[in-house]
C-alpha cells in the first residue's frame, strides 16, 4: 500500500521511488500504540488537535489508545 502511494507520487522515470523504498525500516509497532503516537504528535505540532469522549482521561481510553495524553 505504501508503494502504491509513492508510485502515485512520483514520475515512473524516476528511481526516487526505488531509493527511497529500499532506505525505509519498519517497526512492529501495536495498533493502539501506533493511535496513540500519532494522537501525541499531532497535538504536539498542533494546539488545535484534542482528544473528547468518554473514558478519555480517567481511565486512558478505550484499550489505553489515549493512555498518557491527559497528562500532557
């Protein structure tokens, strides 16, 4: 899937696309860990972004997703 999307992104004429696919690393990473990352970094460079629901804080989410946000 990632592949298709640089695919999409650049020029069949390039090797950008060949380059770029061989120098990334993956990281096993739990979905609910991987949520929680991305949650975290988007309201690290956005004060916009914020997290509402219920079980939010006080008991960190739904399977932990939001667990340690609160207390940022």
């Amino acid at each position: 899937m990632l592949t298709s999307v640089f695919r999409s992104a650049v020029p069949k004429s390039s090797n950008l696309l060949r380059h770029t696919a061989r120098s990334m690393a993956t990281v096993d990473v739990p979905v609910r860990e991987a949520i929680n990352q991305a949650i975290d970094e988007e309201m690290d460079r956005d004060d916009r972004v914020y997290v509402i629901g219920e079980e939010v804080a006080q008991y960190q989410g739904a399977y932990k997703v939001t667990k340690g946000l609160y207390q940022k």
